[in-house]
C-alpha cells in the first residue's frame, strides 16, 4: 500500500492524525464489532478469520470481504446492525432505485457524532454559529436534512428546516430571513438560481454567500453557474447513508478536493476489487470507525474518485478525494463505448451558450444503441437566428463527440422544458430498459 501516514502528537482530539497503527486499531475495533454478527462471522470464517487478533496489518485488513448494497438487501432491514435495538434511536434509509431499501440505524451516539463530524466539515467551510443556514435538502428517511441539521445546531447557527421544494416560498424566506447559507443539491440551487431571476427579488436583497452542495454529481462548469448566479461560493459535500450521511467529506476553501473526515478509513479500488494506490481512479470503499449502531466493512460506494494524502493549504492533514466523476451505477455502454452524464454536462457548460439542463436519452435504432442529448436554449438564443442556433448546435455536437469517441444527436429544446429537480437531479433516459426502440 502506497499511503504516506504522517504523525503529529500535538495536535488537538479534533485535528487527530492518526499513524498508519493508529488507523489499524480504529479499523480493529470496527471489526470487533461486526464479527459478532452472523453475516460478517460466516465472510469471515470462509477466509480463515476468527478472530480480530488475525488482522495483524493494513494488508490483512484488506484481505477482509467487501460489503456492497446488495449484500445490506440480503440483511434488510437490521441483519447488520451491530447493537441491540434497545440502542438504537434512529432509521434512516436510502430508497434505491429498485428493490427494498437499505436501512441504517444509529445509536445516541453516532447520532452526536455526526453532529460533530458535520459541524467540524462546516466550520471549515466558513460556516459559523452567526450564519443562518437554510437547509434545501429533503428531510425524512434521506439523511439530507437531518444530518445538515444536526451538524448546523451543533455548529450554534440559525437553522432554517425548510426541506427540499416550494421554490417561491425558498426565495421570500431566503429574503425575510436573512439567509447566509444554502443548503441543497446543486440541481436544485440552479433552479433556485433561475426561479430568483424571475421572481423579482433581487440578488442584492439576499444576505446569501455559502452554498453546501452535494447529494448528486456536479462538474466544475455547474459551479461556475451557480456561484456566479447566486453570487456565492459553492462547497461540495460528500457522503452516502449507508456510511452515516452527508458529512463524510467536504470541501474547505482551498477547493483541492474534499476533505475525508477521521471517523472513516477509504480505500479505491479497480473494477476487480483490487486496492489501488493513492493518486489513481477508481471505485471508493469506506470503512466507518467509530459507528456503533451500523458499522460497515469496506463498504463499496460505486462512485468513483481519486484520493490523496497529505497537508492542504488550509492546514488540514488527512485524507482528500476528488470530486465523485460519476457512480459506477450511472455509466451508459452505448456501442460499447463509457459514457458518463458529467462528460456531457462538462462539454455543454464549456461552450457557454447552454443552459445547463439536459437530459440524455438513449434508444436503439434496430441493434444499434444511439445517444441524444436534449440541451436547452435560453430565452435570448431561442430568438435568434435560426443559422445561428444550428451553427452552435453543430459545434455543440463535435464538442461532444470529441470527448465521448461516438457520435450523437443533439437536440436543442425550448426554454424550460426539461424538468426542474427539487432533489437529485434525473440525467438519462435510458429507453432500452423500457423495452422501447
Ligand atoms: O446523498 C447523502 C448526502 C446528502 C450527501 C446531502 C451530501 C449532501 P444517499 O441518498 O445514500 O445519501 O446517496 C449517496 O449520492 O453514493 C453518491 O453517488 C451521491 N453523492 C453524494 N454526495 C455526492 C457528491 C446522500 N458531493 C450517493 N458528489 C453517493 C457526487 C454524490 N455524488
């Protein structure tokens, strides 16, 4: 393993850096807890580890089996809670987008925790106990909400727990309430961002300047947009349910990444589950480390990232990954070749003459899988001439294909015909699997 582990005794519980020793007794005591649980023992046993005391080095550790959605389904709803339900005092759960969901529960705390763990990403982010924080995620079984909540009273700053959707009571709220802070996927700030410019409100009303966005991919092109429509700066937070909730990494204001929180262990691998060194792509594996009530074991996240470690020039040292490309889960194979939808949003947004709301659609055309890329036009483009407009859908086109290697459709759609997301973002229509074309 190629990871340089730095140790520094001097610092603070909350700025701990663990040594690589360290990181094995934390990783350790996840593995105590889960061994007693029937699942985990049976993995366990199949590959000769009965015992903690087995796990001897970070190489054993990755020797130990990967845990993947699927196998939470096997285990649905609490087969792999690690405490009585006597202690656990929460459920979330993400819905998926077929089958049962994937449960996850929380004792006291991990719910405190996460509080901590979201507050200290926050804190730096810029966010203090004098802003005001209008969290834009939905609340209820998605971990959006509350887990945004938590850490933001435990940060000491004003909630505002308005949930996702209900764009024009945001905006009066926004106003009246002096919001500093937003809260929300980044497709539902950019709708946010265009409801206000025909609302009437103006930008100069708004107290906004920090936005913590996440939950959905996003491309450096969308933060362009919504930072300069919204005149903020934009933060990019990370994290999945099953591992806690948003929280597990953030940005800090140096935007070199996000920022791995200490409480998880990641880990990329390749397509064959194999561990890769850090500074290379791959699949993102967590391990949590202090979660009691639903530890998890090298849990395969499906989405793809580098990591690095080392000091940021904000002073944090630790682990950081790039920006999530993609999911693994959201790669089309159209005529054999990967196409993921931020390639498509990075070569709309380059052009600049797009709206970026798009939507892929693909079909097949006798044996032949066929890609289109429905793009709006903006008002101001849709009254242009029409040589105009077809000399930017065709330059939109070749810039596309450039990057994808195949060729595609482009359709240019009316202003506000593709659907507005008040939550994550739906980017493909994958009309293969509907049996259709
Ligand atoms: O989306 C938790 C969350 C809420 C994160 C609010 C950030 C903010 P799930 O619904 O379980 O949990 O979905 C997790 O969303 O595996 C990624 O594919 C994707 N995802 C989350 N954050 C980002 C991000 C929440 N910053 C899944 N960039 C993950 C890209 C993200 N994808």
């Amino acid at each position: 393993m190629n990871k340089v582990i730095k140790q520094d005794e001097n610092n603070k519980d909350e700025e701990f850096v663990r040594t690589e020793e360290q990181w094995l007794k934390a990783l350790r005591q996840t593995i105590e807890r889960v061994i007693p649980i029937p699942y985990y023992q049976e993995h366990f046993h199949a590959i000769g580890i009965t015992q903690v005391e087995d796990i001897k080095t970070i190489q054993d550790f990755e020797r130990l089996p990967l845990t993947t959605k699927e196998d939470l389904r096997k285990n649905y709803p609490f087969g792999l809670f690690a405490e009585p339900m006597d202690n656990i005092v929460r459920l979330h759960a993400s819905s998926g987008t077929t089958g049962k969901p994937t449960v996850v529960g929380y004792t006291r705390n991990d719910i405190r925790l996460w509080a901590k763990i979201v507050a200290k990403g926050l804190e730096r982010a810029g966010v203090t106990r004098k802003d005001v924080v209008q969290i834009a995620y939905g609340y209820g079984l998605f971990t959006g909400g509350m887990g945004l909540h938590y850490g933001c009273e435990e940060l000491g700053a004003v909630v505002v727990p308005i949930s996702g959707g209900n764009t024009a009571r945001q905006l009066m709220l926004m106003r009246d309430f002096g919001t500093t802070v937003l809260a929300c996927t980044p497709s539902y700030a950019l709708y946010l961002a265009e409801s206000l410019e025909e609302s009437g409100i103006s930008r100069e009303e708004l107290k906004l300047k920090i936005g913590v966005f996440g939950a959905e991919p996003w491309t450096e092109g969308m933060r362009e947009q919504i930072e300069a429509r919204l005149g903020i700066k934009a933060f990019d937070i990370y994290g999945l349910s099953e591992t806690m909730g948003p929280g597990v990494a953030l940005e800090c204001p140096a935007h070199r990444g996000l920022h791995i929180d200490d409480h998880f262990y990641p880990e990329v691998l390749d397509p064959e589950g194999k561990p890769l060194p850090v500074g290379e792509q791959g699949e993102l594996v967590i391990t949590s480390l202090d979660k009691e009530g639903f530890p998890v074991l090298r849990y395969r996240t499906k989405d793809l990232t580098t990591l690095h470690y080392g000091t940021c020039s904000c002073g944090q040292v630790g682990w950081t990954m790039e920006r999530v490309s993609a999911r693994v889960d959201d790669m089309l194979i159209i005529r054999g070749v990967n196409v993921f939808p931020s390639q498509v949003e990075e070569a709309i947004l380059s052009l600049g003459w797009f709206e970026p709301h798009y939507l892929l659609v693909v079909y097949r055309t006798g044996n032949l899988d066929q890609l289109e890329v429905q793009v709006e036009v903006n008002e101001t483009s849709f009254f242009d001439e029409v040589r105009e407009l077809e000399s930017r859908q065709e330059q939109l086109k070749q810039r596309i294909e450039e990057v994808l290697g195949i060729s595609v459709r482009i359709r240019l759609v009316e202003p506000k015909s593709i659907p507005r997301s008040e939550g994550k973002a739906i980017r493909v229509r994958d009309e293969r699997k509907l049996g259709r074309g």
